[in-house]
C-alpha cells in the first residue's frame, strides 16, 4: 500500500514539471560539442599538419620540414635522398577545410594524432642526389646560422621597448629540422624588402624545386 502511494505521488509530481522542448537534448549536446572545438588552441591545424608524415619517415637520418598545406619534407635515409609532398584524398579539400568540416560537425577528435589519422593523402617524392642533398642542407644550416644570430640584435629593443613585433598579412616559412641530435623550428617572416635574407632564400629555392618537380605550384612565383 506504501509503495502504491509513493508511485501515486510521483505521478502527480511529474504533471506538474515543465514539458521539455523537442530537440532540447540534442541541442544541449551540440553545444557542449562547440564549447570543446572552441577550447582547443589555435595551433591544432598546425600539430595535425606535423603528424602527417611520408612513408617510413621513422627512418630518416635527416629531416627538413617545410610547414604547409600541402607540406614540403627533404629527407635521407643515407642510401635515399628525397623531397617529399602529398596531394589530399578529401574530396577536394585540403586539410585545413577537412578539419573544420570534422569541427562543424562535432566529429574533430580532441588530440591531433587521432585527427592526423583520419586525414588521407597520397604521397609523392623526388629522387635527389646525395651531391643535391648535401648542397640544399649545406644552404640551409648556413642560413639558419644567420638568421638566429640576430636573436642577439633583437633582444635589446625588445627589451627596451617592451613591444612585439606585429607582422600584418606576412607570409613566414615554419622550418623543423632534426638530425637526432639536434632538433628545432623556426618561423621565419617572409616581407618587405628581404632579397637578401638567406633564410627566405633557402625557403623560395625549396618551393621553386617542388614546384619543379612535382609540376604544381608551392606559393613559388617565377619572379621571386
């Protein structure tokens, strides 16, 4: 008889609840999902991008990455010398529109190495000689060289003027190189008048080369 009230009563109670709207649950979880994309850093295209590496890569003895969409990597295994590139298979999108296609629809995993496997891309690669090889790693340690002994140059107006630099519509070369020992990126901002900077050089040379050898456009004009 006790239990009979008590169901009685919660009948009653739940009259008197307000109805709950149509799509109200759905919505709740579309939400939490936009609330999760908007939360993760502004760098995840770019940590995708850096998963996404050639073919046995693991084996590279040296390594330069060129960062972009499609990217550009110059590798050596001691016995191969190649330049390496992909074209997306994401039904005519690159990776950057994948990714936000995957974020619009709450599908965008939170860590970027699950997204790095979602991504399909069939990679390509030019053989270079070890001669080839050896004089593009040679310009490119020479202008690394350079450009970070203007970290010194920079470091007294930074600190006098308490003031980052603000580089408006620039494009940059983001570089990573490992050798297993050594490993570091730059960012190096290609604007103005830097003809002369060697390490804006060494970037047009790589993409004047893939766009060489692979037949398409890397960003690489013929007056650059």
């Amino acid at each position: 008889m006790r239990i009979l009230a008590i169901a009685t009563l919660a009948i009653c109670a739940s009259a008197f609840l307000p109805a709950q709207a149509p799509g109200t649950k759905a919505n709740a979880v579309a939400t939490l999902c936009e609330d999760q994309r908007k939360a993760l850093p502004d760098s995840y295209p770019e940590a995708v991008l850096a998963r996404i590496r050639p073919p046995n890569s693991q084996d590279f003895l040296v390594s330069i990455n060129l960062a972009g969409d499609p990217k550009l990597m110059l590798g050596t295994t001691g016995d191969h010398f190649q330049l390496w590139t992909y074209i997306p298979d994401l039904g005519g999108k690159n990776v950057r529109e994948f990714l936000k296609d995957l974020a619009d629809s709450c599908r965008l995993p939170f860590l970027p190495g699950e997204a790095a496997a979602l991504v399909k891309v069939k990679w390509e690669s030019k053989e270079l000689s070890a001669t080839q090889f050896d004089q593009i790693h040679r310009e490119f340690t020479r202008a690394a060289s350079a450009y970070l002994s203007k970290a010194q140059n920079r470091y007294g107006p930074l600190l006098k003027t308490k003031m980052l630099t603000t580089h408006l519509d620039a494009l940059y070369f983001e570089i990573t190189y490992d050798n297993q020992d050594e490993h570091f990126e730059l960012r190096v901002w290609d604007e103005g008048d830097k003809s002369t900077d060697p390490m804006v050089k060494w970037g047009h040379d790589v993409l004047r080369l893939a766009a060489q050898s692979f037949h398409r456009s890397f960003g690489y004009k013929e007056s650059d």
